[in-house]
C-alpha cells in the first residue's frame, strides 16, 4: 500500500513522464525513418554529435520523469 494514499493524498500525475515518453518514441521512430532512407544520415560528425545529444537528454528526461512520477 502506498504511503501517501494511506494518507489521503493524491498520486502524482504520470502526464509529463507521458509527454516526455511520447515525444522520445515519436524520435526513435523517426531516426529509424531516415536512418533506413537516407544511407548518409546523419551528414556529418557534428550532425551525429546532434542527434546524440538530443536523444541522451530526451532519455534522460524520460527516466527522471518517470522516477519524479513514480
């Protein structure tokens, strides 16, 4: 049993950990896409370093969402 229910108050709401989630799957799913069509993607080292980025902080987002909703 949880503790704060036992108290009386409410569940924190997973929406941003929705959020986040949905828009790292719609990411996934579209470097899949140009990955799949495009055999030069990505163009360069910096545009690589890019999309690294982009997905290490949506991740990270994701799991710190996860974890603050838990």
């Amino acid at each position: 049993m949880h503790v704060l229910w036992m108290l009386g108050e409410a569940e924190p709401s997973k929406t941003p950990f929705f959020i986040v989630g949905g828009v790292l799957v719609l990411w996934a799913v579209a470097l899949a896409a140009f990955g799949i069509t495009r055999p030069d993607f990505p163009a360069n080292a910096v545009a690589a370093r890019g999309v690294m980025a982009i997905s290490f902080v949506l991740m990270v987002g994701a799991m710190i969402a996860a974890v603050a909703t838990g």
